[in-house]
C-alpha cells in the first residue's frame, strides 16, 4: 500500500522565510541586543504542527505569569516577558557578581497557515509556556465522501 504525500509549495516558501528571519536575527542580535539582555532575548521555541493546531513550547525561568504577553498580529505570533532585576536591599550588602539576567525579551514568528484566534490557549507552568493555535476551519483538512455507482444509466 503506498501513501500520497501532499507537497505544498507555499508551507515550505513559509518553511524557509522562517528560518532565513531566524538566521539574521540570530547573527544581528549581538550587535543591536540590548547589551545585557542580548541572550536572554535569543527565546528558543519548540513548534509542532498537527491537523487541528500549532503547539508552541519555549521555557520562561523566572518570568511571572503578570509578565508575559502573547498577542496574534495577522500572521505573527509574538511573545514578550519581562524579567525584573533582583536588587539586594540591605545595609553593608555589595554586589560582587551579577551574572543573572533580566529585563524585557520578546520573540515574533511568523505561522504558515490563518489560526482561529477565538479559541488560543496558553498555559504556564513551572516555567513553560505552552501555546494551542487551533488552525482556521478554512485551512482544516476535509474528508469529501466518494459515492459509489454504476456509472452507466
């Protein structure tokens, strides 16, 4: 039995201008980041793709529900948080090493297909947020039923 592979042109043009924006980003970031938030602002993601949705993971560690935003601009997903700086308030207390980093990061992708922006979910939890972007009804894959009959009359 062999199985049909559907090729869609247009998903891998979307595919690759994805991975080209992911390229520049990454080689420019050093040069324009925002100094000590240059690899804080790098937020890696993993996303999956099945017949009814994108999934979205990317960890968050130390970043508060309250600052995180995800919001749907046509076809960009964009994700900002904000880590505060942890200041030590006490008398004779100096900082001798501050390696941890903090202040506002945010990340943009583009998706291949129209989402249903009604019905996103975003769940997080033990710093990850997870993201569902149900895909539109329009772009769902649909069974057409195939009648059976003589076709002669």
């Amino acid at each position: 039995m062999s199985n049909i592979i559907r090729r869609s042109p247009f998903r891998e043009l979307a595919n690759m201008q994805n991975v080209m924006d992911r390229i520049f980003e990454e080689t420019w970031r050093p040069y324009f980041g925002d100094g000590e938030l240059s690899g804080l602002n790098s937020l890696a993601l993993d996303v999956h793709e099945n017949d009814q949705a994108f999934l979205i993971s990317t960890e968050m560690p130390g970043v508060t529900a309250e600052n995180i935003q995800v919001k749907l601009d046509g076809d960009y997903l964009l994700i900002e948080g904000e880590v505060p700086e942890q200041v030590v308030e006490k008398d004779g207390v100096r900082s001798l090493v501050k390696e941890r980093r903090y202040g506002s990061f945010s990340r943009r992708v583009r998706l291949p297909q129209p989402v249903d922006s009604d019905k996103i979910e975003a769940v997080y939890r033990d710093g990850v947020l997870n993201l569902t972007l149900p895909k539109s009804e329009a772009v769902k894959p649909k069974m057409i039923p195939i009648k059976a009959g003589n076709s002669q009359k």
